[in-house]
C-alpha cells in the first residue's frame, strides 16, 4: 500500500543569530513524522573566540549531522574572502558526498559564510529554501549575500510583503515560489519561557531591576574604513549614559572590522562597572534582557524585527540597516554621541504602543504545511 514518503529537510546554521531565528521551525519539524531533520553548523557556532554556540543548538535538543569549520579569526577583508573560499570549498566537498541527501535546504539570512555554502551547492543542484530574503541593508555587504542566496534557491519565505515584490523583481519571475510568513523570529516569543529579574540575576550576575539598556553594534562593512570612528562615538555616549544606566552589551558578529568595537568594548568594562560584556546569551536569556531593558542601542536585525513586540524603542545606528522595513519604533541616528545620548535619555522614558510589522501568525506551520505541498509526493 502507497504513502508520503518521508521529506528529508537539510538546515545550514552558522551563527547564534540564525539559529534563534530557526528555532520554532525546528521544534516543529522535529516533531512533525513526516520529516527527517538535520543540521549542518558551521561558521561561529564552532568558533571558541564567539561563544561555541553549538553547545546551545545541543542543548535544545538537537542531533548535529554535520560540523564544517571554515572560520578564520581575522576580521580584515582579506580574511573574510579567504574565510568564503575556504567556505565554499568544504561545502563543495560536502554537497558531493550528500547531493542525494535532502529534498530541500534551509538558509537563512544575509551571512557570508552562509552565502558561501550555498553558492557551493548551484552546481549539484540542491534545493535551497531561503528565508529572509528580498530584504534590504544598504550600510552591508550582507545585501549582496542576500539576493546571492535568493537567486540561488528555489523557495523563498519571507518577513513582509513588501519583500515579496522586491524578490519579485530581483529574481524576475513572476511564478516564483514566494510566501509571506511573516518573521519566524516572533514565533520564539510565543514559546519562550522569560527568566524572572531573579533567575536572570543568578544566571548571568545583572540585575535586571536597575534601569538597563541592551547595546548591539556591529561594524559597517561597506564603508568599513570608518568603524574607528563609528566606534569612537559610540564609546563616548556609552561612557556618558553609564553614569544614568547600567549598560549591557552583546558581542558584534565576525564581520570586517569586527575587532575594532570588541576590544572597545572590552576596555570600556574594565573602566565602567556598570557596563556588562556578554558574549552569548542565548535565545531566552537575550529576550528577556530586552523584555526587562527601557530601550535598546545599536544596528542589529533583532532591534528592527523583535523589539516592537516588547514596546521597546531602538536607536538604530548609522547606516547598517539602512533601507530596512522598520515600524515606528526604531528611531534612526548617526555615530553622534550627543545625538546617541540626547535620544537615549528621551526614548528610554517611553513606551512603544504601536503594531510589529514582521508579526504573522504561526509562520512555522504555515511552512510546514508548503513543503508538505512541495515534496511530500505518493511513495
């Protein structure tokens, strides 16, 4: 007697960020019998410098099918190009011996580590399902490995709808298989159990009940050159709000430059006790410092996508999310650090009362239900 067969989903996870983002997809992939899951980590997940984030992908349960380490610590261009060859080149290896392993792949985001991977498996003609694509950053090279990835797969699952047209018009095909999930990272809210102020407090020794803001910078990497003096201004305002806030900051990615605003940071802590360094938080740890914080500081995608939902504010700096989607609660700013204090001591006062733009209901059922669609063909 005939049957679904069982459809075999591949997921490329190459950082903290992209993994808390996967997270209830792969719960609920996991638990669905019609599909065999399996992660292949890479990237800073193995990387003991950014927190060996693969830890935390066993921790949630996880079976890791495949570890490909391809990282080099340098953060110049030159080591960032090496870093995607080298990338690319294990990928190669990899897609060789599994090109009949995976009716589809997940790749998530705008990395380009995860571009490199990807871009290994065009000739052996794996099927990519990309989520996140069609967005825009003009202040990263990270645009660039996003519409790479977008060309480059065959699904495509994306935050809004005005990304929906714009991937439209990069791909130019009008019966692209493009679907509207909204933002899988959203769906983690739902399921998330918040740590109290006191149980934060004994994990991670800060005490949440102090006015806190949460601090997330990465360097620009388009107009790399000018991260010291990003960096520079953002020390300065950081300096000045300490003496009103206690400060937590999470470490940048391993993108160009990178190093600059680590050891800034770094420094900084030494000197200001009110200033904390954390490495990784982890998905529940670092949503419920931003349920707990009055505001957050920086140029991360969590700023843009999750913070609304906790009727927060963001100061989004400089020019890395530069063209993005943003709701009414992020509030652009330059590397100015009278400009980065002035809109600190106003926003961190107010509370955020409007709509999360990147809100859907149960994006990861929607997705389950379209591969079934796609490859759950009769056995």
């Amino acid at each position: 007697m005939g049957g679904y067969k069982m459809i075999r989903v591949g997921v490329l996870t190459s950082s903290r960020a992209d993994f808390g983002i996967y997270l209830p997809l792969l719960k609920a992939l996991q638990k669905e019998e019609a599909f065999h899951l399996e992660l292949i980590v890479f990237g800073t997940h193995l990387s003991k410098f950014h927190g060996y984030t693969v830890e935390q992908i066993e921790r949630e349960g996880f079976k890791i099918a495949k570890r490909i380490e391809s990282l080099l610590l340098g953060d110049t261009p030159s080591a960032i190009a090496s870093a995607y060859g080298l990338t690319a080149l294990k990928f190669a290896e990899y897609w060789q011996e599994n090109e009949q392993s995976f009716d589809v792949v997940f790749a998530l985001g705008d990395r380009f580590e995860m571009a490199a991977a990807v871009a290994a498996s065009i000739p052996f003609g794996i099927e990519i399902a990309h989520l996140h694509g069609g967005e825009t950053t003009l202040g990263a090279i990270d645009n660039i490995y996003r519409h790479s990835i977008s060309l480059a797969s065959q699904l495509h699952f994306v935050a809004a709808e005005p990304f929906a047209k714009r991937l439209k018009q990069l791909l130019d095909d009008e019966k692209a298989s493009i679907y509207n999930v909204g933002s899988l990272s959203l769906e983690n809210l739902k399921n998330i159990d918040f740590l109290s102020v006191e149980a934060f407090k004994n994990k991670w020794q800060i005490d949440l009940n102090i006015k806190t803001i949460l601090v997330t910078v990465h360097p620009e990497t388009v107009a790399y050159q000018k991260n010291l003096a990003y960096c520079e201004e953002t020390i300065k305002a950081l300096e000045q709000l300490a003496n009103e806030f206690q400060i937590v900051i999470t470490m940048p990615n391993a993108d160009t430059a990178g190093m600059v605003f680590r050891e800034a940071f770094e420094t900084l802590a030494k000197k200001q006790q009110s200033i904390k360094i954390i490495e990784n938080f982890g998905t529940q740890s670092y949503f419920t410092c931003m349920k707990y914080a009055k505001l957050m500081v920086g140029n991360t995608s969590s700023g843009i996508v999750e913070a609304a939902s906790f009727q927060k504010y963001v100061l989004n700096l400089g020019d890395r999310q530069k063209d993005r989607l943003c709701g009414e609660n992020v509030i652009h700013v330059p590397f100015n650090h009278d400009l980065i204090v002035k809109n600190t001591l106003e926003y961190a006062t107010k509370e955020y009362n409007g709509e999360n733009i990147y809100f859907k209901s149960n994006p990861s059922e929607i997705i389950i239900q379209i591969l079934k669609k796609e490859y759950a063909s009769i056995s």
